[in-house]
C-alpha cells in the first residue's frame, strides 16, 4: 500500500520521464524529413508523375542548393522544404538524385565569380531586424546536372508561393520534374510558324523594335522544360526542319498549297502539328493605334479577315471549318460601376453590368461542383483545366465519317462550347465586343455546340496522295514553289519523295481560336473593358486556355507526365473559399485529436516499460495491492475472513 509522499513522488517521476521521453525523441526526429499529408486530394505529397519522371534516370543527377544563410525571416522554412521535397526526389530515383546544400557567402571568391559567369546572381530581398526595415542580398537558386546537360532554376520564379511553406512544398515537385524532363529529353524540339510584324513606333517602347508575333509568354512557358522552340520558315517550299518533334502553326494566313503540302508531309513523318486557328485578325499589333483605340471606344471592332488556306486539307481529316466567329450565352461578364449622369451633371455612380459575347467562356464544372459535360473526361491533356476562355473562336463540326477514311485514326472533341452558343457570318468585318442591356443585342435562334478544340491521331493517308501537278516534263507529285509573286520556282535539290502514309503514329490538334496565346491580347483586353478593369473570368479562362496549348504540347513532345503534376496546381487555383475553408477546418480538428492520442500512446508504452522493469503498475491502475485504505477501528470485530487467516495459535 502506497503512502500519499509515495503517490506524489510516482507521479512526479512518471510527468518528468515522459516529459523528457517527449523531448529526446523530438530531438532525435529533428532531422529527418517526414511529412503528413492531412489533405483530401494529397495536393503536398510528391505526385506519382513527378515519383515516375524520376525513376526514369539512367545515371546520377547531382544537385546544388545554392541558398544564403540565413534567409530573410520570412523565408527561414525554404531550406526545410526544399530538403525534404529532395529526399523524396531521391528515394523516387533510387538514390541517382544527389544534393547538397552551398551558402555562397562560406565559399571562396573564385566559387561566387564563377556563380557569377554562370549568371547565378543574388537577389535583393527586404527583411526587418530589431523593427527596421534592412535589404540584403541574398542567393536562392538550384543548379541541376545530369550527363552534359545543365539547368538552373531561380527560386524566386515561384513568387507568392515562397512565402508560404505549404504553397512552397506543393508548387516545387513540377519545377523539379521540368528540369529532368529537359535533361533527360535533350533532343526532342519543338517549333513555331508563325507571322512577324513589327510595332509601330509609338508601341515600339512597349514592344520593342523588332519583329514580334506576341509568343513570348508562350516561348517562355515551353523553354521552362522543354528547348527553346525554333523559328520555322516554309516560304518557297523550304520544308519544316527534321528535326521538329512539334509544330505549332500560330493563326496561319496566306498559306499557299506548297505550305500546305509541308505541314502535311510533316504529320505523315510521324511527328505532330498544333494549330491554332483564326478567322479573323481581332488584335495586330500593327493595327493597335490605328483600329482598336476607336473601336475600343465605340464597342465595335474593325476586324482583318484571314485566309489561312486550310479548310480543304482540314476536311479530309474530319475537321470542318465553317465562316464567322462563334458567340455565346455562356460568355465573360464584368460587373463594375460607371458614372451616372442626370441632364449633362454626374450625380454619382452606378452598378453596370457589362456583357462580352464574343470572350467564350466553357467551365468544366458548374456552380454545384457538377461536370457540365463541356470537357472530355477521357482526355488528360485538358481535364483538370477547370475552365477555358476562346476570344471568337472559330466555328467547327468533327466528321466521323471523314475522319475514318483519312487513315487508322481516332478522333475526339476535347472541349465543346456550350448548347447556347451560335454563330456570327462575318459580313463587314466588324465585331460588336460588348453590350450593357439585352435589348441592344440580336441574339440568333439557332443555338447549338461547337469544338474548341478537337484532336485526331494515328496512322494518316496524305492529302496529297495520288495526286499531280503540272504537265509534261513539268509534272510533279506535289503543289509548286512559288516566288514572291506566285510564279512557279524549280524543285529543290534537297526534296524527298513524298510520303502518301504517315510511317508513323502522329497527331493533330486544332484550336478554334488562336488570341488566348498572343500577348497583345491581354493588354489589348484591357483597354477593351475600359475603367471597370479587366474581367477576372476573361484573366482567368485565357491563362488556362494558354496552359492547354502547353499541356498538348507537352504531351506530343515528351509525355503526360508533366501534365498530371500541372493539374493539383490548376485543381487547388480553382477552389473557392468554402472548400479551401472546409480543408482547414478538418485538418485542425484532425490535429487537436491526434495530440491527445498521442500523449496517451506515448503513456500506454511508457506503462507496460514501468510494470516490466520495476513490476510497479502505475498510479492510475488500481490493483489490491497499491489501493490505498483509511486505517480501520482496533475496536472493531474482526472479519470472518481476517479470523479464518490467522495462524494458529496466535490471538486475534
């Protein structure tokens, strides 16, 4: 039976060891790398994509974190995620991934002028010592070896996303994974067709001297993880260069069939062609001052016809391309305020609701988190999008019947406008952008879906197969060169034989618009919405249509893996403040049990130590032998059971 100076000093030893049990394995565990992911989707584990691009490493890639210490304060968790997201890295390569950690300002002067010549500078970041603001300079790069191939990644790319852990953890896997696509892919090559103009000279400081197609964003998203895509040039007759894996054909106008016959041949070698289409020219950036600043002004917009020469070679592989431009129900809206204005005086300011028809917008769920069935399940190369904004997309129909007799194809609608959609003839060349009322828009009663973007791929039969040119000695199997003013120019000496069967599997995209990838549309559109500022569903859709262009691209060049890293960070952009809430709320409950939990593991285990060591049950387990009695009366009868264990003899 235990005294009550015993039970305080049981309980004592017991808080104390536990206390410093807790301690020594939190000191132990300090080091090693461990996370729980408490999130519904598992948007901060290392995606199965990004594990698969890693195994795939056939020799060492070795890793320098080249990161200044210490960082600012608010970045002090940089160096924790970054090494844990890398031990991950390097258990997925089966230890080909090396690292190591390198704070420039230990190293010699040699060490940081050779950062230097390799263009790895610091950067200067603001910070607060003692509540005074100070700036420093401060080095937060990776460099990344693999064989001959090298890649540098700037941390600060990712912005916002530094500042918090959590965004820090789940955007670096796809930044990782892009630079061993890119190693390990050195040969694959992707290529842009393309018009270049140059600005007028009072856009010049804007846009600079030089020819520009407005593909910088573009150029620059694919050179993140792939070659910087090459400048390809088919005037008179020179074919698209052998060694382009991918070719995007960017608003086509003027192509005349020797071009035509190139980009065919090209998808019959194997390879594979994304072509964004237009109908019209809405935003040129020869044309800014001298069409769009009135058309801005007046809601109407004078627009430039193309004549982009595909629609014959288009049809004989299913895809239709019909006149106009598409507008829909389904469309951007900014809602804003504007002056208000009494009998010439401006008595303050109201709510107006301004409609852009023209700005398509398709949403891949609705309001209630429904598919709305606009984007193709099937096709991982869209799905995840979330949603996708065309600016008067092009009207197309998908034949099945023409597309079966165009070779060993499949063929599939990726994403549809919606059932109110409808289409514009074009005549005049002038495009209404916006309205207020209903009543000041027509609305045509003939609705129904179109293709946004549609795909087709396997074996092709050319276009061209079977047919001739010419006469005589100047008969040929293909369309003729032509010079500048279309007379025919003799065959190249370099030109080989045509193919009429693609000798391997190739494909073809097709996007019903080609205004969501230039850069000249988002300032353009800017000033098309006037003071009420840019449509954050017009921001939002465009940026993602131009993701989908990069995932195709992506996929046709060197796989879908980098694709389905890309989507938790589309699927996390597109949630909304009650599902971003409902996340914290079940993480925190999760966190508030498991501690207690815990606590009473760690008790349970340090327990069965204590009884096995000292054969002492705790103080909370009672048992005959430690359960404490108040002293009993000596006056009192003895029990029968007291008097049965006497001995014998002895007088009770």
């Amino acid at each position: 039976m235990q005294t009550g100076s015993a039970k305080y000093w049981t309980w004592f030893l017991t808080g104390f060891l536990t206390f410093v049990l807790v301690g020594v394995i939190n000191l132990f565990l300090d080091d090693i790398p461990g996370s729980w992911d408490l999130t519904e989707d598992k948007r901060y584990t290392l995606p199965e994509a990004a594990e698969t691009i890693a195994s795939r490493l056939e020799d060492t890639c070795n890793i320098q974190v080249i990161l200044s210490d210490p960082l600012p304060s608010y970045l002090d968790h940089i160096p924790r995620a970054l090494r844990n997201r890398l031990e991950e890295f390097k258990e997925a390569s089966n230890d080909r991934i090396t690292f190591e950690f390198i704070a420039p300002e230990e190293e010699s002067d040699e060490y940081v002028k050779d950062l230097e010549e390799r263009k790895i500078q610091p950067a200067n970041l603001p910070d607060f010592v003692q509540g005074k603001r100070v700036t420093g300079h401060y080095y937060m790069w990776l460099i990344m070896q693999y064989a001959d191939q090298e890649e540098n990644f700037h941390l600060l790319e990712l912005r916002q996303a530094l500042i918090k852990e959590a965004e820090f953890r789940r955007m670096l896997p796809f930044q990782i994974a892009a630079k061993l696509v890119k190693m390990m892919n050195p040969d694959r090559q992707g290529g842009i067709l393309s018009e270049k103009k140059i600005p007028p000279p009072q856009l010049q400081q804007a846009f600079g001297k030089d020819a520009t197609d407005g593909l910088k964003t573009v150029r620059q998203r694919i050179e993140s993880h792939l070659k910087k895509p090459l400048d390809v040039n088919i005037k008179a007759g020179n074919p698209v260069p052998e060694n382009i894996d991918t070719l995007i054909v960017f608003r086509p106008d003027n192509l005349d069939a020797r071009a035509v016959y190139d980009i065919d041949q090209h998808l019959m070698k194997g390879k594979n062609v994304v072509i964004l289409l237009d109908n019209h020219a809405t935003i040129d950036v020869d044309r800014i001052a001298t069409d769009y600043v009135a058309g801005f002004q007046s809601g109407k917009l004078k627009v430039r016809p193309l004549r982009h020469g595909l629609t014959e070679w288009l049809a004989y592989y299913g895809i239709e391309v019909q006149p106009g431009w598409v507008e829909s129900l389904q469309h951007c809206v900014q809602v804003g305020t504007a002056p208000k204005v009494v009998n010439g005086r401006l008595v303050g300011f109201e709510k107006v609701t301004v409609h852009y028809p023209g700005l398509v917008l398709v949403r891949e769920f609705d309001k209630d988190k429904d598919p709305t069935g606009l984007f193709n399940d099937e096709s991982p190369v869209m799905a995840g999008l979330g949603a996708f904004c065309a600016a008067w997309p092009v009207p197309m129909e998908l034949n099945a019947d023409a597309v079966s007799q165009a070779g060993d194809l499949s063929a599939e609608v990726v994403i549809w406008t919606g059932e109110d959609s409808f289409v514009r003839d074009g005549k005049g060349d002038v495009m209404q952008i916006r309205y207020r009322d209903e009543a000041d828009y027509d609305t045509p009663s003939g609705r129904k879906s179109y293709p946004l973007v549609v795909s087709v791929g396997g074996k092709f039969k050319s276009f061209y197969a079977g047919k001739e040119y010419g006469e005589g000695e100047t008969k040929t199997d293909r369309p003729p060169r032509l010079n500048a003013n279309g007379e025919p120019l003799p065959a190249l000496p370099s030109e080989t034989p045509r193919l009429d069967e693609s000798i391997g599997s190739g494909r073809l995209w097709v996007f019903a618009d080609s205004d969501f990838a230039s850069d000249y549309t988002y300032l353009q559109l800017q000033r098309l919405v006037g003071p009420a500022g840019f449509s954050p569903d017009a921001r939002t859709g465009l940026v993602l249509a131009m993701t989908g262009l990069v995932n195709a691209v992506d996929t046709l060049t060197v796989g879908g893996e980098l694709v389905e890293i890309r989507k938790p960070n589309l699927k996390d952009r597109a949630l909304d403040e009650k599902r971003i809430d409902e996340d914290k709320s079940s993480i925190r409950w999760q966190t508030v049990f498991l501690a207690p939990i815990v606590l009473i593991v760690l008790g349970i285990i340090w327990g069965i130590i204590r009884w096995t060591i000292t054969r002492v049950p705790s103080p909370l387990i009672t048992t005959p032998e430690n359960q404490y009695e108040p002293p009993s009366d000596p006056n009192a009868p003895a029990k029968p059971e007291e008097v049965a264990a006497q001995p014998e003899g002895q007088p009770s």
